[in-house]
C-alpha cells in the first residue's frame, strides 16, 4: 500500500535528466505524473493494475475518518432498502446514501438457498420524492465485466447528475451497485485473499510491463496468468455457497429488476413519511408490485447489461440508455477481437487536434514551428521508444521509475475511458478500486463460450493481431484473454443472450 499512497510525488525540478530539452521535461512531467495515477486505477481495468487499492480514509457524516470497506463492512444487509447516510458528496449533492441488500444467489435453479449482500450506492435527489420535479431513480452501470458501481457513482456522480438534471423540471435519484462478486458485495469472487498478497501479486504482473517488454514477458505472463486462474478455480471449503457459480449477467439483470422494486417500495415508505399522512401519497408515488419500470444508463459492458435485462424483462423498461455499446455476439463467443477497430483513429484525432491547437495549447506541438498531426505522432513514439531501453528515474521520498509500459499503459487508460470523459482521475485517497480483476474473469467466463482451447500459442497469434489492428494499445487489451481464458469457472445459473430478442429502439435521454 505504500507504494500507491506515494505516487504523484512528482518533482520536475530535479527528477529528469539534464540533457532533455525543456518541453520534453515538461511533457514527461506531465505524462509522468498521470502515468503513476493512471496505471493503479485506471489502467488496472485488465490486468496492469491493482484491484484491490484499500488505504483509505474518509471524512464520515458524523466527522469521523471512516474507511471505506470498513464502513462497508459494518453495513447491516436488509431485505428491503434501508439507507444510511454515508459518504459526503461534492457540490452538486447532500451525502451520499448507503445500504446492504440481501438477494438469493440462484434465483432460478434451486440449486442453494444461500442469499449475497449487495453494496448499492444513491446519490439522492436534489428534491424529496414527493416533489412534482421528481424523476425517479436512474440505475448505472460503468462497465467491466467487473467494474465497481458504487465506486463509479461516487467519483462520476456529479457528472451523471449534471448530465440528466434539468434545473426546474426534471431531478432523479442516482443509484448504483457493485454486481454480485465485485468490490463491496460479499461475497466477492477475491482469489487472494490477502490484500497484502494480493497487491504484492498484481505488481509483480504489472512490473513485467506489456508483452513486448521483453522477449521473455510473454511467458511470465503467461504462466502467471496460469497460476492466478487454475488457483481461482479450486473448490471452497466444504458447504461454502460459491458465489463464482452465479455470477452471469442474467442474474445481475435480475437484480437489477429487485432493485427497482425494492426502489418502488422505499418510494412509497418515504413519501408516507414526508406527508406524515397514510391516505393522501399521489398513486404515482405509491408502489406497484411487479410494474415497477427501470430506468437505466450503461456504460460499455453496461450496455450489455442493458440489453440483457431489456431482452428478459422488456415490459420492464422504462427508459434505457446504452452508451459504448458492446458487440454482443464477439463477448458472448469470448473473442474479444473487435474492440479496437477505430482505436487508432481515436488517436490521429488527437494528433490532428493537438496539430491544430499548436503550442502551448497542446504540450506535444511543435514550441518553434508548424505542427502536424505526424509530426505529434512522432514525437509521442520517440518519447515512448526512448523509454524501452533508457527507462526514466523519479527522484522522490518513495523512489519510482517510468517505463515503455507504464506510457504505452497510460495511452491505453487514457483511450479506454469508457463513459464520461469529465470523470478525474481518482485519488488514492478517494476509496474503492474500479475494477475487481477475478470478478471480471468469473463474470465474462460465465457469460462467455468456453477458452479452454486456447493454447498459448493461439494467445500469441490473438495478441498479435490485435497489435496489428491497434499498435498503440493492442498489447494492453489482449491481456482480457488472459483473464477470461481457460477457466474451470462455468455457469450454473442460466445465460440469456442479448442476441436472442432485440433492446428497445428508441433511447432516450432521461431527462429531456
Ligand atoms: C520543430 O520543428 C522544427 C522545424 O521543422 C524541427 O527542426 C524540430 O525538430 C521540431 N521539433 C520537434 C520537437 O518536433
Ligand atoms: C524522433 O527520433 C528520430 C531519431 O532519433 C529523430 O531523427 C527525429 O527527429 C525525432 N522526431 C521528433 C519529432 O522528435
Ligand atoms: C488529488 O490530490 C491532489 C493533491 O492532494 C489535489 O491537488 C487534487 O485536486 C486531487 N484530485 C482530486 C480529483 O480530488
Ligand atoms: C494450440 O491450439 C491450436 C488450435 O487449437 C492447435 O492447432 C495447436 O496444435 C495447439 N498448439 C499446441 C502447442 O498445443
Ligand atoms: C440451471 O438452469 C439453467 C436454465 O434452466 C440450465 O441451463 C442449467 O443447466 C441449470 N443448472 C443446474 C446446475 O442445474
């Protein structure tokens, strides 16, 4: 943990070697210090990061620093919604609100009577429920497989609210969760147990850096990714309901329908209690068993979600949105093969608008002349190739050193920010991890055909190909199949493709 607090300790002043020019000093500076932050958080999205980044401590509502799972862990689980106030929110917001669900593992095979707890985060309305201007509760999902709701809605919530609020008219509850087998929901698919191990492992995996590192990183890598599965795949101790078995995105649609009816029946109890009167609650606020509409804003994997709920449950759509969508046949067949098509058409982008922006607008420009998005595009590999063999010295109280993969890594962050582009890179301080790496693999190997097949072999042709399609970020993405390849971990709860039936056309943007 050390090591993640200490990051960021830039020191421009004294930190880079002398003979680089003064704008490579200051592009560095500023690669550098995003790169630290970027490659714990954000770039942990696959396989380079550190899932599990649990430091923190918080100003709770009562004044006391509270840490984050410890609060969560102390969360009493309910069957209904029964929210505590808990982490103070920004500008836009009161205090956040916190509470525990209890839901079954399997709701449809009977095959164990064992219920999870799952960690639901609201960002409340800026007006009570009994308000003319309430718009209801808007549930989100950031991505993933594996991606951390709670921890989403507590960094982008502003954004989101920003986004859907319109001032005098409409005003929504923000809710969202951490799907079963993720971050705060217990249990959680956690393959070591140890935080400690764990994060000692998953700097091991990022100090080997990407495969073209070194000629002999692919096979750590690979025997690494070996050993964490195969591990993750032994039984638990006996009687132990094995949440890893129930994790499809059919039962996390699932909960999501309980949830916007759990919503539907918090509703009325607040509104009851805000009239202070039993006959009175205007029937649009009363609760309507089994009618309950969702409203839903999904991210990337989220989309998936989306349309995976909209497929089971479509009289049970209100409004959808599905933002980044997923090609649903390339997950379901664990290909992950056309994510990056226009990845590098992304990046001339940015050369183009950096170009035409010029210098100092844009660091990377020219400081004595004309630019061109080639002549950006070079310089950024120049930059990163000079790296490979002359990795950079950051001179600071916790010593650091910034490699060819910790840029191309920050590249790949900074492209792979699904969602909303205003969201700050976190701070350390700031709580949950993004991302929970064995949930990612348990969730996508229970959706997704079987890896077994793959051979290391295989692996190498698919991470080639996808360093073809992208050379920018093709050797970062292709480590997902690290992590969804070859696993014993398969379904017991039924999968329902989104393929099956198709979402509801029209998507409106809540609010307007
Ligand atoms: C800026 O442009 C000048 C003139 O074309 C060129 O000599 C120099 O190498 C360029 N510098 C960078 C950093 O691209
Ligand atoms: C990139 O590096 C090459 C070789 O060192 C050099 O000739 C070229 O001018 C550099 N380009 C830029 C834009 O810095
Ligand atoms: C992160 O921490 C730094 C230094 O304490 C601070 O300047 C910055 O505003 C913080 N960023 C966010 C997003 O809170
Ligand atoms: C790897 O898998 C491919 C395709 O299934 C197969 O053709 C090949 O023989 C395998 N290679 C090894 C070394 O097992
Ligand atoms: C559970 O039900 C699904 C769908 O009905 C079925 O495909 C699956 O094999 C069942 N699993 C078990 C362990 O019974």
């Amino acid at each position: 943990m050390e090591k993640t607090q200490a990051r960021g300790l830039i020191r421009p002043s004294h930190q880079l070697p002398q003979k680089r020019s003064g704008l490579v000093k200051l592009l560095l500076a500023a690669i550098c210090a995003g790169a630290i932050v970027a490659r714990l958080q954000t770039g942990s999205w696959f396989l380079f990061g550190v899932s599990s980044t649990r430091t923190t401590a918080d100003e709770g509502t009562h004044g006391v620093a509270v840490d984050w799972d410890t609060f969560w862990d102390t969360l009493p689980t309910r069957p209904k919604l029964e929210y505590t106030p808990c982490f103070d929110q920004t500008p836009l917001g009161g205090p956040f609100q916190c509470a525990r669900l209890e839901l079954p593992m399997d709701y449809w095979n009977g095959t164990t009577d064992a219920t999870f707890s799952l960690a639901i985060l609201r960002s409340p309305a800026v007006v009570p429920v009994t308000d003319p201007r309430y718009g209801g509760v808007i549930l989100l999902n950031p991505g993933g497989p594996g991606g951390s709701g709670v921890g989403f809605l507590r960094r982008g919530g502003d954004a989101i609210r920003k986004t859907v609020d319109v001032k005098d008219h409409k005003h929504y509850d923000l809710l969202s969760f951490d799907p079963r087998g993720v971050g705060e929901t217990t249990p959680a698919v956690d393959c070591i147990k140890n935080p400690t191990l764990d994060h000692a492992w998953q700097l091991r995996v990022m100090e080997e850096g990407i495969f073209e590192a070194s000629d002999a990183a692919i096979g750590r890598l690979w025997a690494m990714s070996i050993a964490r599965s195969q591990s993750c795949s032994l039984p638990l101790p006996d009687g132990e309901p094995d949440i890893r078995k129930y994790v499809t995105t059919a039962s996390v649609a699932r909960d999501m329908l309980e949830i916007v009816e759990r919503h539907g029946e918090w509703r009325e109890t607040e509104a009851r209690r805000l009239l202070g009167c039993v006959t009175n609650v205007p029937s649009t606020l009363l609760y309507k068993p089994e009618e309950e509409k969702i409203q839903y804003w999904g991210f990337s994997y989220g989309t998936y979600l989306g349309n995976t709920f909209a497929a089971m449950f479509p009289d049970r759509v209100g409004r959808l949105i599905v933002d980044g969508v997923v090609d649903a046949y390339d997950y379901k067949k664990s290909l992950w093969s056309d994510n990056l098509l226009d990845t590098e058409k992304d990046l001339q982008g940015l050369y183009y608008h950096c170009a035409r922006a010029g210098y100092p607008a844009c660091a990377l420009a020219n400081q004595t002349s004309v630019t061109t998005a080639k002549g950006v595009e070079d310089r950024v590999l120049n930059i990163t190739y000079s790296l490979y063999h002359n990795p950079l010295p950051v001179i600071s109280p916790s010593p650091e050193v910034i490699t060819y993969s910790d840029v191309k890594n920050l590249i790949f962050a900074a492209q792979n920010k699904a969602g909303i582009s205003t969201i700050p890179l976190r701070n350390q301080t700031e709580g949950s991890a993004a991302m929970s790496i064995d949930a990612t693999m348990a969730i996508a190997c229970s959706d997704g055909d079987d890896q077994s097949w793959v051979n290391r072999t295989t692996f190498e042709k698919y991470a080639k190909e996808q360093a073809r399609v992208s050379p920018s970020v093709g050797s970062m993405w292709s480590a997902i199949r690290y992590v969804v390849m070859d696993r014993s971990l398969r379904h017991s709860t039924p999968t329902y493709s989104a393929l099956t039936r198709s979402a509801p056309s029209s998507l409106e943007l809540a609010g307007d």
